[in-house]
C-alpha cells in the first residue's frame, strides 16, 4: 500500500495575524447587510440546535449546584433528546 502524503498547510512569510476586534455597528456599517447576515447566522444556528433536539427549559434557573448558562441576569438551563446521556459541565 503506498503511503499518502498529507498536504502541508503554513502561513506565508512575514505573516501577522489581525488584532481581534469586538464586534459592533459603527457609522459606516450597512445595516441592511447586517441584519440579513446576523438573520442567516442565527437560521443556521437554530436549525442544527433543533436538529440535536435541543430545547430551552428554562431562563432563571436558580439551582447553583446545576449547570446553568449564565449570561448577565439571566441562567439558560437547556435540554437535549438526542444528547440525554451526554455528560455535562459541572
């Protein structure tokens, strides 16, 4: 059997990777563009979440001893059918 050679994969020379940046709307932004992209993103993010069953239980969890998403005030805890045995954060 002959051996397959893996492609070797580097940044070019003299390469500097772009300072990461929040993102944000600034006066030169197409809002237009942002929406539609921001409405695809979102489309895509919540058709594989259903596909994986995924649902919300509920938005104020309150059980600190429970993995909960916490994302300012509020504490996401969030079910799966498909992914009921998979382990969770704890």
């Amino acid at each position: 059997s002959k051996q397959q050679q893996q492609p070797r994969v580097q940044a070019p020379p003299n390469f500097v990777p772009p300072e990461p940046k929040p993102l944000a709307i600034t006066e030169g932004t197409d809002l237009k563009e942002f929406a539609t992209a921001s409405a695809a993103l979102a489309l895509r993010l919540a058709t594989g979440a259903f596909v994986l069953g995924w649902k919300v239980d509920t938005l104020f969890f309150d059980d600190e001893s429970r993995y909960a998403l916490k994302l300012g005030p509020i504490r996401l805890r969030d079910s799966s059918s498909v992914l009921e045995t998979a382990a969770r954060p704890s």
